[in-house]
C-alpha cells in the first residue's frame, strides 16, 4: 500500500460557477488560498497552492461526483441535488450551508389531484433519478418521467408532462408561468464529499480540513 504522506496533494473538484467562488470565499476564511485561482483570464485547468499541497480544478457539476467516487479527486464540493442525481459511490461529510434551495414537485394547481390518486402521470425533470426514487420508492406511484435539459417549466405548459421535478429558489419562475409547488421532495444546499479510499488513507488532513470549515459554517 503506497504511503501517502503530507508530500502527496490534496485535490479538490469544484462545481463550476457560484459555488466554485463561494467555496473559495469559504476556504479563504481558513487560511486556504489559491491566488492562480483569481486570474479570471488563466487558461489553467488545474490550480496549485503549493505551501499546503492542495490542488483545485473547475467541473462541471455532474462531473464532481464521478471524479471523486474514481479517486481522480480527494474531495469535491457540489449541490446536494447533483449527488442524489449522481449517485456514485462517496462520502458526503459537510453540509456547507449555501446555495439554499429545495427540490419540488411543481405544476398547475389542477394538476395537485393527480398526486393524490396513484393515477399514471407524466413528470418532466432534469432529474430523472430523483424523480424516479421519489415518485415509485416514496410515493408507491408509477409515472412516466421525461428527461429535459432545458426549462423545464415548459414541461405542464405545452402539454408534455402533468408535473415537473425541479429545483425552486424563490418561486418567481413558476409563479410567472401559472405553477406552483405541489410537494416538497428534500432540501437541498452545497455539500462536500470525499473519496472512500482518501477518507482511509489521509484522514489527519481531510478531518483537520472539515473541522477547520465546521467553525466558519
């Protein structure tokens, strides 16, 4: 077993975007810093704080949790919604407390009927498996899901699904196009979660790591 010792870097994947600067923003309050981070005209891929061993690089969001769970990185940070859709094999260990927000089941009002009687309906949601496990593992309905990439608030709209899964924040979107949260699946925030080997292999400096973010949170 190959020793891995304070020489061997840490390497995080960051989801792309707000977290990526939030996270940031947090480790700075710990003293981690990574100034190559900062050069928004950088073509780097991978940036390196060399006096703490660590290395970070951008993915996106659906990425993070593949190169944890394949050891490619230590640790990443990515929305809860992103490991439940995900998920590979990894540990969550900290809820980072931003990027608040809640996965629902959203639609017209009428369509609230159709949630009450097992009736067959269609959902429409960039999270199939979410949807999947919500609808036939928590709610013993079958339904037939649609995967979209897009607005998904079109779903109801045009007459392509009943309901929709999707994330809301404040509600405005729905509001502005006549729908509604109908049922509330699970809060969602940023997490971070680390690699099962790494976890065994450099537990000093992943628990230090956590601890040390625990009291900024």
């Amino acid at each position: 077993m190959e020793k891995m010792s304070e020489d061997r870097y840490l390497t995080f994947a960051l989801g792309k975007g707000r977290l990526a600067n939030k996270t940031m923003e947090l480790f700075e309050k710990i003293g981690v810093t990574c100034e190559e981070m900062k050069d928004k005209d950088s073509r780097k891929l991978i940036f390196v704080n060399e006096d703490l061993k660590f290395r970070f690089f951008l993915a996106k969001g659906p990425d993070v949790p593949t190169y944890v769970e394949y050891g490619a990185a230590d640790i990443g940070v990515v929305g809860k919604d992103t490991i439940m859709e995900e998920n590979r094999r990894v540990y969550e260990v900290l809820d980072l407390k931003y990027g608040k927000c809640r996965m629902c089941v959203c639609g017209p009002k009428s369509a609230e009927e159709l949630l009450k009687h097992h009736e067959m309906i269609r959902v429409a949601s960039k999270y199939p498996n979410i949807a999947k496990d919500y609808f036939y593992n928590r709610k013993h309905q079958t339904v037939d899901i649609i995967k979209l990439n897009g607005s998904v608030e079109l779903g109801p709209i045009v007459k392509l699904a009943d309901v929709i899964v999707d994330i809301v924040e404040t509600g405005s979107t729905l509001r502005e196009n006549g729908l509604e949260v109908l049922e509330e699946i699970c809060p969602l925030s940023a997490r971070m979660i680390v690699n099962q080997v790494s976890m065994q292999m450099e537990p000093e400096r992943i628990k230090r790591l956590i601890t040390d973010l625990r009291a900024h949170l």
